[in-house]
C-alpha cells in the first residue's frame, strides 16, 4: 500500500507553519497598500488630467462658437447685402442683415450711426450673435474711437477679435469687431 | 511570492509612468489654435487691397510715390506680415512697399491678393502679398 502525502501539518511543524502563515499574509498586506496606494496615484492623475483636457477643450469650443460668430457679424457688417434693402429707414428688429456699407470696403455713416442707436439685444440678433458683442470704428494708425456700439468686454472675459479696414470718409479706417464672454 | 510582489509594483509603477507620458502627449496635441487663422489674414489682405485702391494709394504706387502706402504699414495688426507691388502692362516693377518690421522674404507667403487698376489710361496689376510674421521677424 502507497502512502499518500498528507496536507495537514504535523503537531511538530505547528509553530513553524504558523509563523510561515504570518510571514506570507504581511508580504501580501505591504504589496496590497502599495497596490492600493499606486491606483489611487493613478486614478487621482486620470482625474486631474480629465478635468483639465475637459476645461480646455470646452474652452477651445467657446472659442470656436465665437470666431464663427464674430466671423459671422463682420460678413453682415462689411460684406453682405443688407436684408431689406432700405435698411438704415426699417427697424432694425425686422432686419436680417445691417450692414455699415455704401460699397466694399467703404463705410456708410448713417448706417453706422443707425445700427449704433439701435437697442443692444436687436443689433445682436440682427449680427446673429448669441453672445456679448462690441464694435468700434476707429482711426488706422491710432486708437482713437469714432464711433462705438455694444458693450464693453471686461478684462476677465474671454473674447475672440476681427479687424478690418475700410475708408471712412476717404481715409483709411478699421472696424474692429469683439465678440465676448464672461467666463465662469 | 516575493516575485509575484515585485511583478505587480514594477507593472503598476510601468503604467502609472505611460499613463503621465500618453496623457501628457495628448494634452499638447489638443487643437487650440483659430480655425480661421488663414481665413482671417485672405479677408484682411482682400479689404487692405481694397481700401488701398479705393483710397487712391495704387494709383499713389503707379507714380512710384510709396510714402502714404509706407505709413500705413506700420498699423496694420501686428501679426501680419504685407508687401504691395504694381506692376505696369508689360510686367515690370513700378513700385513695391513692404511692411517695415517684416523680412519680406517671398518664401513664406501664405496670401496673394491680385487686382487690376487703371490709372492715367494704362492698366496696372496691384499684388498684396501676405504672411503671418515668422518668430524671427517678431524678435526683429
């Protein structure tokens, strides 16, 4: 007859398979913690970058939707027909595009004036924008103001800005269009 | 055991270092620059050429009188770079103004903006050339 190997430790080995017990659950308890403590390490990083790729790419966005919309003010502004025709003598809340032309690149003062008198919610859904907007026209080689409309941007918004030239009475001008948000 | 142990903080401590890297790499490669860069300088460059012609300046050129066209460059947006020539009927030079703090180098144009003009009976092409400033030109 074969003897079989047996599991059970013997009264002799008692002391010592206790000990080896031991020894083996603290090594697995020092590696779990550092396992443990290595995740979180991990997970904190994953967290702390999600938050900050999310604020930027949301950011990135905002100022996505401002471009198209400053971008899109100035093609109502400089570029295209104004919609109705007899614009600046209809109100401005039935127009769907004001523009401050006489003829490309050439700025017509009654309309600017016009649209510069007009209530501030009706220039911005006349330009299509949804956000704040502020618009000036000004010298070319220096910052003095001939006319403005809109509001301000505050220094803590974050704003996306087209310039362009035009002739104003003559001499070379700009048109410098801001289209604003206040963060946060 | 004891293998078993340095296994798990070598792997752990290998993905916590190509978590930082991957993250790291993508943060930078996140888009933020102005989707209408290009669009921006073609649309400022059409109407400065624009405004040049309708203000008298390209017939100014034509007589090879630069000096108002010269003022106007330093007060273009600083991060455009501009030169304008005209040239007559037959293709020669009749005057060319570059912008002051700009190089000039026709290597890196990202713009030409062409248009024709008639001044005292001949017919002259305007070309507006324009780049964004390279880092070289804002040290200058």
């Amino acid at each position: 007859m074969q003897c079989q190997p047996s599991n059970r430790a013997q009264p002799s080995d008692a002391k010592a398979g206790a000990y080896a017990t031991r020894k083996r659950g603290q090594m697995f308890a020092m590696d779990l913690i550092v396992a443990i403590l290595l995740l979180l390490a991990i997970l904190m990083l994953v967290l702390s970058v999600q938050g900050d790729v999310m604020g930027r790419e949301g950011l990135a966005s905002l100022r996505v939707d401002m471009a198209h919309e400053a971008q899109g003010a100035a093609q109502r502004l400089l570029y295209a027909p104004a919609q109705p025709t007899d614009w600046p003598r209809r109100n401005i809340s039935l127009l769907q595009s004001p523009n401050i032309i006489s003829s490309p690149g050439v700025l017509d003062w009654e309309k600017a004036k016009a649209l510069s008198n007009s209530s501030y919610n009706d220039t911005r859904e006349a330009l299509g924008v949804s956000s704040q907007i502020y618009v000036r026209i000004m010298q070319f080689n220096s910052s003095q103001v001939y006319l403005s409309f809109g509001q301000q941007p505050p220094a803590t918004s974050t704003l996306y800005r087209v310039e362009r030239p035009i002739l104003i009475n003559g001499t070379v001008g700009r048109v410098v269009i801001e289209v604003w948000r206040e963060l946060g | 055991m004891r293998r078993g142990i340095i296994f798990t903080i070598d792997a752990l401590l290998a993905l916590l270092f190509s978590a930082s890297f991957v993250t790291l790499l993508y943060q930078n490669s996140l888009p933020v620059e102005d989707i209408y860069r290009d669009f921006s300088l073609y649309a400022y460059s059409s109407d400065f050429l624009t405004v040049l012609d309708k203000g008298g300046y390209l017939n100014e050129l034509a007589d090879k009188d630069i000096r108002n066209t010269m003022k106007l460059m330093p007060y273009t947006p600083d991060p455009y770079c501009f030169y304008v020539r005209v040239e007559d009927s037959e293709g020669k030079k009749v005057a060319t103004v570059h912008k002051p703090t700009c190089s000039g180098s026709r290597k890196n144009i990202d713009v030409y903006v062409r248009r024709l003009f008639v001044y005292n009976g001949e017919t002259y092409l305007a070309e507006l050339g324009s780049w964004y400033k390279t880092n070289e030109e804002a040290g200058d």
